[in-house]
C-alpha cells in the first residue's frame, strides 16, 4: 500500500517534468545527458502525451493506494492515526522539489515575493515589470495583473527572494508554505473529528492522504492549503484557547486569501455559551470582526505591502471556469438570449448570475451567524462546513483546489454511508483530472487522450464490485 502510493508519486514527478511548465534555468534541464533528454521529451507532443499519461497512471497507483489506506484505517487498528501522517508524509516526499504541477501559479507566487523584495507593489504591478527567470514561466494570461492574494503569502515570497532570485528555489519555498498547512492540518483534523464523533483516523485518512490533497495541495503549491490549514486551526483555538485567538487566526487565513476569513462565524459560534441570544451573537461578531480585520490590516502595514489586495479580488473572473455554477448557468443564459436575438451584452447574464450568486453566498453566511446553534464543536464545524460549501458552489471563478476549502469541514462530520461515497468520489476524480484543468491549455491531443485515460480508470477506481467493497468497508466504522 505505501509502496504503491510512493511509485504512484514518483510517476506523478517524472511525467509532470515533461509536462510542466518550466523556465529555461530550470537546473534539471541542463544535467548533462539526463537533461538532453529531458529537453528532447518536452519538445513533442507525442511524448508530452506519453508523459501525460505517466502522471494518470501516477496519481491512479496514489488513488488506489489511498482507498486500501482507507479501507485499513477503517478496521480500527492500534496507531491508525500514526500511520496515516506517516502515510501522507512519504507519498508527498517525491514531490516536495518538484515543479508547480498541473497549474502554473506557484511560478507566479515566485514573481509575486521578488516584486515585494524589489519593493516594487505587486498590488500596483504585474510580474511583467520584472525580467530574467523568475518571469519565464509565469503564465501570459497573468503577466500583467496584480496580485489577488493577501499579504501573507507575499511576505513568505518576499523572505524567499531575499536569498535567491531562482524560480525552482522559490517555489520550493512557497511549497514547503503549503505543507505547513497540510502539517496544521494534521494537527487540528482529529481534534475536529473527535468534535463531531467521527473517527480522528478516518477522517484524517480522508483528507491528508487523498488525491485532492497530493495532486492540489502539494504537486500543485496553491495557497488554499495553507488558507484552510489556518482556518481549521482557528476553529481549535477558538474552542480549545479563546475566541480572540481564533478570530487572530481567522485574520491570517484571510490574509492569504479572502475566503478565509469565513471561518470567523465558526469562530463565534463555538466561543458563545449555547442558546446566546441575538445581541450576544451580535457582540461577539463584533470582536471577532475587530481581531480579525486588525490582523489582516495590521499585517498589511507591518509588511509594507498595504491593502491593495482589495482591488485585485476581482482579478481571477476576468476568466471563465467550466466548474463554476454561476457562470456556467449565466453563459447559458447569455447563448439563449444571443440565439433569440435579445441583442444584449455578450456577458450580461453570466454577470447577472455571478452577482446573484454572491448574494445567496452572504445570504449563507448571514443565516448561519444568526440563526445556527451556539456553544456546539459540531455544529460550529458544519457551520464553517456549509458556508465554504456555499462559496464553492457560487463563486463566479472555481477551480479543483477550491474544494480543499471545504473538503476538510465535510471529512470530519459523522458522515452517512452516502456521504462518505461522496467525499471518497470527489477527492478520486478531483485527483485524476487535476492534469487536465489548467496546465495544458490549448494541447488538445493531450487533453483528449488524457480524459480518455480517466475516463478509463475512474470506474475502476469506483465502480467494481472491489471499489465499492473497499467504500462499504470504509463505512462501517461510521457512527450512522
């Protein structure tokens, strides 16, 4: 089982080397021989496609691997908890030096810090002010746009720069910032878990060790691992040390990303007595708004870099992204009025349902502050649960790392046998089709071949008689 998730990484490594996007400094490609024919692999397609298929056959082998884990842990033996960390910890070593894989942010990340260590706003400018290579493999699109991040990662790239200016050291750095928030994670799931009577090991199983998380989270560098690490985190100090340390936490994950900061209504439902009534909802959303924003802002000021990153949060939906409802759903809607002749803007109904959808997303929040149970673990839980649910499914731009805001909420509940089907599927296919969401745009060959691939393997993976004895296995040890 651990043997076959490493050869599985290992894959994902050697094939993503090929199909990666990488900067002509890239060390690996001048290692002699090795980095000839490294450079020869990449320059065809047949053998990107070939590589392409490498990293599926990697990440099923981990997906394979992850399901035997789950259905081990969900036996019940002595130091579950143990072996999963130590499970998690030697599929992800393979890729802790390898390039960002299948999205091309993390060398964005890596322009992003050395624009704040040339003291140069990445608020104000894009990387394309910069040149040499750290700018040679940010991708086009996002050259010449500020940063939508908040300043805690800048800070981090901002230090990393200070020492190098090589891209492939920079984003190792900013990878080993995600995994320190797969480690918070790993800290604070169990602890969640127990909360909610589910099981520490399981639910840990299901989200330090899945496809989601290796293919994402770790290969893929993105900040949302250590946006959620912190949130998940907060929640246990709000409950365990005081709300004033959750709401402080709660600042932080919004000062990576936005959304982050919602885990501030878990945040104040679990620090209240049970039962509070409006006006002590009402006071303590308060404070914890005040420690929060005071965070965020705060950290901005400290830094130097300010609060530009209000304006750059409408940078990422200047693009379309098929997995986000509202705009799927507007862009039928603008189809049909263009079909009709309604003669209206190209992007008035795709605008029309992403405000709508914005509204239901706070409307969420809003009834969940006031309205959800107080001084319960487990509800606070499925509150932050539910709200980050509701921004996925609403948000106007979503891409497969989105669901590592959410996923962890929903791990850690006592799931129904259902649910946890479902939590196994999504973490699966979010996994398997991570290669094919951004990082091969425009190399139809590949992307057709390779959603062969997984159409292919996924049934295998889920479907079986095998597959479904492992998930049936899985829920016996569920409390419902």
């Amino acid at each position: 089982m651990l043997t076959r998730g490493v050869v599985g990484s290992v894959l994902v490594l050697a094939g993503g080397l090929v199909v990666s996007t990488l900067p002509w400094s890239t060390p690996v490609l001048h290692w002699g021989g090795f980095g000839e024919l490294l450079r020869t692999l990449r320059g065809h397609e047949l053998t990107r496609v070939a590589a392409l298929l490498v990293v599926l056959s990697g990440l099923a082998l981990l997906a394979s691997a992850w399901l035997r884990l789950c259905r081990w842990v969900a036996t019940g033996p002595v130091g579950a908890l143990e072996d999963v960390r130590f499970a998690t910890l030697v599929w992800s070593a393979p890729l802790v030096l390898a390039p960002p894989l299948f999205s091309r942010d993390g060398w964005s990340y890596a322009a992003q810090g050395m624009l704040a260590h040339l003291g140069i706003s990445p608020y104000e400018h894009g990387p394309g002010v910069l040149t040499g290579p750290v700018v040679q493999a940010v991708d086009p699109m996002w050259m010449h746009t500020h940063t939508p991040y908040g300043p805690l990662p800048l800070v981090f790239g901002e230090v990393f720069a200070a020492q190098t200016g090589n891209p492939w050291l920079l984003v190792t750095g900013h990878r080993a910032v995600a995994l320190l928030g797969l480690v918070m994670l790993a800290w604070a799931v169990p602890r969640l878990a127990r909360w909610c009577g589910a099981d520490p090991a399981l639910a840990s199983a299901l989200v330090l060790a899945s496809p989601l998380m290796v293919a994402n989270g770790v290969a893929g560098l993105h900040n949302d691992l250590l946006m959620v690490g912190l949130m998940a985190c907060a929640l246990v100090l709000a409950a365990e040390h005081g709300w004033a340390w959750g709401a402080a936490l709660g600042g932080l994950a919004a000062a990576v990303k936005v959304p982050g900061g919602v885990v501030c209504i878990g945040v104040v439902l679990v620090s209240l007595p049970v039962a509070a009534g409006l006006r002590a909802r009402l006071r303590r959303t308060t404070g914890v708004a005040v420690v929060a924003l005071g965070t965020l802002l705060g950290l901005g000021v400290v830094s130097g870099l300010g609060h530009g990153w209000v304006e750059g949060l409408t940078v990422p939906g200047v693009i379309n992204t098929p997995l986000s409802l509202t705009t799927v759903v507007g862009g039928l809607g603008d189809l049909g009025a263009r079909l009709v002749g309604l003669g209206t803007d190209p992007a008035t109904f795709r605008d029309l349902a992403r405000t709508l959808g914005s509204v239901v997303a706070v409307g969420v929040a809003g009834w969940v502050a006031l309205r959800w149970d107080t001084g319960r673990r487990d509800r606070a839980v499925a509150a932050v649960a539910l709200v980050t649910g509701a921004l996925v499914l609403t948000s106007p731009v979503v891409h497969l790392w989105y669901l590592l805001w959410t996923v962890p909420f929903f791990a850690v509940q006592a799931l129904t046998r259902r649910s946890a089907a479902a939590v196994v599927a999504v973490s699966v296919v979010a996994g398997m089709v991570s290669p094919l969401d951004s990082s091969l745009r425009g190399a139809w060959l590949a992307i057709a071949m390779g959603s062969v691939a997984v159409a292919a393997v996924l049934p295998f993976l889920l479907l079986t008689p095998g597959a479904r004895e492992r998930v049936s296995r899985l829920s016996e040890r569920l409390p419902i």
